[in-house]
C-alpha cells in the first residue's frame, strides 16, 4: 500500500464525514447522510478521471473508496451527537480533505501528461468538487464561492507540488509538505478569519 493510496483513503474518509454532517446538520434522514457523503467523498475524482479520460472512474475501479465513504457516513450518523465536541467539525474534516485530494488530483494529473498548469487545475477540482456537490445538494453557498481562503489554498498546494516534484525532494516527502501545507493553511484561515478581498 502506498502513500498515495494512503492520502487518497484519508481524504476519502474526510470528505465523507463532512458530507455526511452537513446532511445532519439539514436534517436529512439517513438515505439523505449516506449520499451526501458518498457525494462529497467521491464527486472531485470522478470529474477529475471522466476529464481525463480515465473510465471506468477511480471509486468504480476499486470500491474501497464506495465501501469507505458509505461507512464513515453511517459512522457520522450514528455518533453525531458526539461529534458537536468538537467546534465547526464540517470545517476541519473538510480541510483535511482538501489538502489530501489537491496531492492526488494534482498528482494523477501530472501521470496523465497534463502540464504544469492543467495539473494544478485537477488539483483544485479534485480537491473542491466534492465540497461543492455537497453545498449545492444541502442548499448552501458554496465554499468555493464565498470568501474564505478555500480554492486558493489548493492552488497555493498544487502550485507548490508542481514546484518540489521538480527538486531533488524525494517524492514521498513532496505528497506530505504539500497535504500538509494546505490542511494547516486551510485551518489557520479558519482559525484566524482569514478570507479574500471581496466587492463592498
């Protein structure tokens, strides 16, 4: 099992819980929890691998990733209640998420032949699509979309695995710098209040 594989499985995992709450949270049944979940999950790398031509996608070539997202929701499910311990769980989950599936989606792309820019493009899709599903079906805006420093902290990842690749940074290391730099800069954002200018 590689690294990759692993990040993919923990973003994955992420993703699904923050589906899965934020159907909770519209207090959507139990159907409602396990598709929003499996949405926000597995939505980014489907468009990602259907853009790239890759069919069947990733979730249908190895139904680990069905098998996983449906768990962790029914997981959320479940213990719910406990999850209020922890404050804006939606937030951190998500950030975990993003920062694991822009390495995958910038990665896969690179794999593919796509340049330098197209790869960095992947990597925000992968990483935002998913979320984005996910609003929409909850009927929210977006994160994407409002001014919370979100799509540009994948760019900022993408940007910067695109950059190590080309070091003499072993590859391995590279996947973990750029995760981890966008899963802190996403939860300082959220931390701290950070956002992009926006129209007054």
């Amino acid at each position: 099992m590689t690294l990759l594989y692993l990040l993919d499985m923990l973003g994955t995992a992420a993703f699904a819980a923050s589906g899965a709450w934020a159907a909770i949270r519209r207090d959507m049944d139990l159907f409602g929890v396990m598709v929003l979940g499996m949405v926000t999950a597995i939505g980014g790398g489907t468009l990602r691998d259907l853009l790239l031509g890759d069919i069947p996608p990733f979730c249908l070539q190895d139904e680990t990733y069905l098998w996983l997202s449906a768990s962790i929701s029914l997981v959320v499910f479940v213990f719910h209640r406990h999850l209020t311990l922890v404050k804006n769980p939606l937030l951190y989950c998500d950030a975990v998420g993003l920062g694991t599936f822009v390495v995958i989606g910038t990665g896969k792309a690179l794999s593919f032949g796509l340049g330098p820019v197209g790869a960095v493009l992947m990597g925000i899709m992968t990483g935002t699509a998913g979320g984005l599903f996910r609003d929409v079906l909850s009927n929210r805006v977006p994160l994407i979309l409002r001014k919370e420093i979100y799509a540009s902290a994948c760019l900022a990842g993408g940007c910067l695995m695109v950059l190590l690749l080309r070091t003499p940074v072993p590859r391995e290391l590279t996947l973990i710098l750029t995760a981890s730099s966008v899963i802190l800069l996403r939860i300082i954002a959220i931390r701290r209040n950070w956002s992009l200018p926006h129209a007054e």
